[in-house]
C-alpha cells in the first residue's frame, strides 16, 4: 500500500544535518533546476513578488524568509518538517515503530518546492505558497513533466489511497485503481475537517496496513461513517459524514 499525502504551509526551523539534495528518494536531476530557480529567485526579488511567492504580507517575515538558503538550512524528515493540521492528527511521533517505518517508507508528500518525496526524505525548512510560480516558471507543471514516469514505477501493483487535496493532482495523475476520501458534516463538504481526517486516516493506516480496497473497507474510523461510495473510472471514492 502507498499513501498520497499533501504538505502544509507550517514547516517546523532547525533540524539534523545540512540539506543533502542527492538524499532525496526520488533523485533526479530535473529537481535541481526547480531549486536553483527558487534560491536565485529569493535573491534577486522585490518584496512585492516575494510577498506572492511567500504568501505573506508582514515585511518582516518577507525579509526573514528571504534569507534563508535551503542548500544551508539544517533538516528534519518530511513527516516530521510539515506542521500542519493533517500532520497534527497523523502525530507521527506517537506512533510505534512499526507504523513509523510504514510511514516513512510508503507514505509520498507532494511538496510545492521538492515535489515527489518520501515522508523520510531529510529536507529544510522552506516558505512557498500552494498554487505560487517562481516568476512564470509552472513548479506543478514541471514536476509532471519529469517526475510521473517514476511514480508511475514506485506505484506499480501497489494499493493507492490518495489522500492529497484536489491541487496536488496537478503534480500527478493517477493511472490506476485507487481509493479517494471526501468528507461530509451535516450533508456539506467540509475543508478544515478535512485535513484534520486525511491525518487520523493516514495515521489508523499505518497500523492496519490494509492491501486491498476490501480490507481497507472494514476499517473502521473513529468519528467517520461510511455514506456511499462513488466508483469514477480508476477511482473509488469514499464519502463519510463526519459524526
């Protein structure tokens, strides 16, 4: 089983060793052009575009993140770097051994900057906004030109739930059988919750282990109630209302 996973805005500073680029899993050296283009990028900017880039209006913390180079900056796996709220409910840290290995083995994060990683992958702290080009330059759009024939391979015969948000598509097309999960309250599709329970999914999955789409079925999630299930060509769609 592999998981799709999206990353976060929150990213926590500090770590271990200085970023190592060639540790990435997925090595190849397209990646490289993407990072040079962001490091020259925080140079030779105004900070109205880095204000965009950022997603940040607050000069200060424009200029604080401009000074950081990633190619310096000290690093933290993927799984613990992101700090969000789906992060926050995965709780990585709590997990026991065996799950943290799953994780850190089959669980891929579709980074704005990095794009394909391994929730192992060691990698520095970093400010860009979902959606943000560098200049005209498509991050999204590059990274499925070069990268999608490499997943393609790691996913071969593997059982997939995409976890990601809907924009992280535009990194990778799935072209085989997967699992999708949407999230209801009161009839409604939610967002915030959304995040909050791609997390608990992801961490209960991690446990269980399931390898196929009958299996992952009987799992039953805390707060979570089956409402229908959506089949869309390659994909099988789980609706839950959230209880």
């Amino acid at each position: 089983m592999k998981i799709l996973f999206a990353p976060s805005e929150g990213k926590i500073k500090g770590g271990e060793d200085v970023f190592d680029k060639n540790s990435l899993f997925f090595n190849k050296n397209p990646r490289d052009k993407v990072l040079n283009l962001y490091n020259d990028y925080l140079n030779n900017s105004t900070l109205n575009e880095l204000s965009k880039l950022f997603g940040l209006k607050k000069e200060h913390e424009i200029i604080q993140n401009q000074k950081i180079n990633i190619f310096k900056e000290k690093t933290l796996k993927a799984i613990q770097k992101y700090d969000g709220i789906a992060y926050d409910y995965l709780d990585y840290a709590s997990l026991p051994s065996y799950a943290k290995n799953f994780i850190d083995n089959n669980l891929v994060i579709f980074s704005n900057l990095f794009g394909i990683l391994l929730a192992k992958d060691q990698i520095p702290y970093y400010r860009l906004s979902q959606g943000a080009k560098i200049g005209d330059f498509d991050i999204a759009k590059f990274y499925k030109q070069n990268f999608s024939n490499e997943l393609d391979k790691f996913l071969d015969d593997e059982f997939i739930i995409d976890l990601r948000a809907k924009h992280y598509e535009k990194f990778y097309t799935i072209k085989k059988e997967h699992i999708t999960c949407k999230f209801l309250k009161n009839g409604k599709v939610v967002s915030h919750w959304a995040k909050a329970y791609r997390g608990l999914i992801a961490r209960k999955l991690s446990k269980v282990q399931p390898d196929s789409d009958a299996k992952f079925a009987n799992i039953n999630f805390k707060g979570l109630t089956i409402k229908e299930i959506i089949k869309k060509k390659n994909q099988k769609e789980y609706v839950y209302e959230i209880n």
